[in-house]
C-alpha cells in the first residue's frame, strides 16, 4: 500500500507537467504551421542556392 501512496502523486505530477508543456507548446506556436513543416522537407537546398 506504500508503493501505490509514493507512486500515485508521481505518476500524476508527471501527468500535470505533460499536459503543462503541451499547453505551453501551444500557446508558444508550436502547432502554427504544420503544413509548412511537412513540405519543408522536399525542398531541395540545391533550389535555394541559386543552382549552383
């Protein structure tokens, strides 16, 4: 009965902190342009330096 009495507030703090940083990640726009993220990856660097 000690292990769930240690364990249980730990397992919550670490679920408040999650939920914490999400929502920091939220508010930061984090999640803005997720878009333009998954594009940004087929763009070939040789395009953006003039080609040559």
């Amino acid at each position: 009965m000690t292990g769930i009495g240690f364990l249980l507030p730990i397992a919550l703090g670490l679920g408040l902190l999650g939920l914490g940083a999400f929502f920091w990640s939220v508010k930061s726009g984090q999640f803005e342009d997720l878009d333009g993220a998954a594009m940004r990856i087929l763009i070939d660097e040789e395009e953006q330096d003039g080609g040559n």
